[in-house]
C-alpha cells in the first residue's frame, strides 16, 4: 500500500476520479436496494449518485487538461489511511439504519481526503476544484445526516411494519404457538404419570429444546426469502426456534418446584398467560379479531392439555 504522503498530483487526481466513481455506484446500489421499501430514501440516493457522477465528470476534464487520456489505476485500497468498507450494499434486503450510517461515513471520509488533498497540491486549478469539492462533500456529509433523521411517509412505514410482521413477528408467533402448546401434552402426561417434579421438569426441557431446534430449521429450510421478502432464513429461523424454545420452558420451569400439585397450578396458570399473549399478538400485529384469536388459541390449549392429562393418568 502507498502512503497518502507519496502520492503527486496526478495520482490525487486519479484516485480522486476512483473515489467518485466507487461512491457513484454504491449510491446506485443504495438506490435500487431501497426502491422497493423506501422509495422516498431511494430518491434521495438517486440524487447523490448524480451528484458524484457530476464530481467524476470535473476531475475527469482537469485530469485531461492537466494530464493527458491516461489514468493510472489508484484504489481506496491502495492507500493507507482509508476505512475499510463492510460490503452493506451487497446485502438484500437492504437495512436503512446501515445504509445511511455506511452514507455518513463515506462523505465525511471523502470530505476529508478532499481537504488533505487541497492543502498538498501547488497547481491552482488542481487546488480550487479539490477545494470546491470538499465544500461540496461537506453538504453531501449534512445531507446523509439528514437522511438518517427523516421520518418515513407513511406509505414506508406501512411497509416497514408488514417486513417487521413477515420477517420477525410470523416466526416468532409460530414458534411461540408450538412451544406454548405442543410441549403441554408430555409435560402434563409425565407430571400425572410419575406424580414426580423432576421428572417433569426433564421431560419439558427436552420438549422445549427438541421443539426449538426442529422448528428452527424448518422455518429456515422453508423459504429463502427472495421471493417473499421474509428476510434471511437463518435469521428467521433463530427468531422461531428461540420463541418455541421460551415458549415451552414458560411452563417447565414451575416444576422446579418439588411439590408436583403446587408446581402444576403455577404451569396451569403460566400456560394461562402464554396463552393470552399469543391472543394479544395475533390481535395486535395480525389485525386478527380478539374474539378468534381466543377462540383459536384456547381451544387448541385445552384441548392438547386435555390430552396430556388423559395420556397421563391412563
């Protein structure tokens, strides 16, 4: 790597274009990435990508005048004291809060390789365009600032809660819904059938566990998310397993407690509450009537508590 030192005029200049042409693309890739779920925000990265094309075109022409046609091949990477980029705008979907800290970060970067630059070189055309640039960059800097405190319309917010409910809410109410209930049957028909705590403590635990893991991968393995905009699979998977896990150690962790009876009022009453969250958040994000979401939810408790019960004392 060069040092920023070692570099003359024609090499500031070539990296300058590099720099331009590298920001230009990315604020395209911000662009078409943000289209769909942030259009105002896409426009405003539209607008910056042209305004680095606009800056390429001034120190292409300098570099013309003052150079020749031949540019040599500088990168960012090839000098030392420039941040290294995390590849943000290679991920789909894009996240906003990344895409405009990573914004900040590249204007106020370039802002001041502009200022360095301008200090170091002796020719004045060179130096007044370098000088006008950083002004330039420094609006570019406030106006990715800005970006990053604008509020969504109200259009991008709606879509911003259906991702939230498709990406986070749907994985984490299934597996919510699977460990709050299905790890009710053996929990219940361990604690009748041994009369013992630990046993059924065990015996919830390993349900809870094996529930999480195998949901986990199944909410992964079922959808990509490039399609449906569920975002990454592995990334929905964790949400479901974790839920189904919690789910059914809500109502595991009372027998813990060495008296069965007590132990089992305390997971009745657990189970009670689990219930009515899942009511709540099916109610509140899956705009879902309280009278079904209760009627769904609770019949399908009792009914496989029912069961636990009957296999139990059998």
């Amino acid at each position: 790597m060069r040092s920023f030192e070692s570099l003359n005029q024609r090499e500031i200049l070539a990296l300058a274009i590099s720099l331009e042409e590298e920001d230009a693309r990315i604020y395209d890739d911000f662009a078409e990435g943000l289209q769909e779920s942030y259009p105002e925000q896409a426009k405003k990265f539209a607008a910056m990508r042209r305004d680095e094309d606009s800056h390429r075109h001034r120190l292409l022409n300098l570099y013309r005048e003052r150079f020749g046609e031949h540019i040599p091949l500088i990168r960012r990477g090839d000098v030392r004291g420039f941040v290294s980029r995390r590849p943000v705008w290679l991920v789909r979907p894009l996240g906003l809060r990344a895409v405009q800290k990573e914004a900040e970060v590249m204007e106020f970067e370039t802002m001041r390789f502009y200022e360095v630059a301008a200090r170091r070189t002796t020719d004045a055309g060179i130096r007044q365009l370098l000088g006008d640039l950083t002004e330039e960059e420094r609006h570019h800097a406030h106006t990715a600032e800005q970006i990053a405190q604008t509020k969504l319309s109200e259009e991008e917010s709606a879509r911003q809660k259906r991702l939230f409910v498709l990406q986070v809410i749907q994985p984490g109410l299934a597996g919510l819904m699977d460990g709050s209930v299905s790890t009710l049957t053996p929990l219940f028909a361990a604690a009748f059938a041994t009369h013992s705590s630990w046993d059924a403590f065990r015996v919830g635990l390993a349900a809870s566990i094996g529930a999480g893991i195998s949901m986990g991968f199944a909410e992964a393995l079922s959808d990509d998310g490039s399609l449906t905009g569920r975002g990454h699979p592995w990334a929905r998977g964790a949400v479901c397993g974790l839920m189904t896990a919690v789910g059914g150690l809500g109502h595991s962790l009372p027998y813990l407690i060495p008296d069965v009876h007590v132990a089992t009022w305390i997971a009745v009453a657990v189970v009670i509450v689990e219930l009515g969250v899942i009511s709540w958040v099916r109610h509140r994000f899956m705009d879902t009537p309280w009278s079904s979401a209760v009627v769904q939810v609770v019949l399908g408790g009792i009914l496989v508590f029912l069961v636990g019960i009957l296999i139990g004392s059998s």
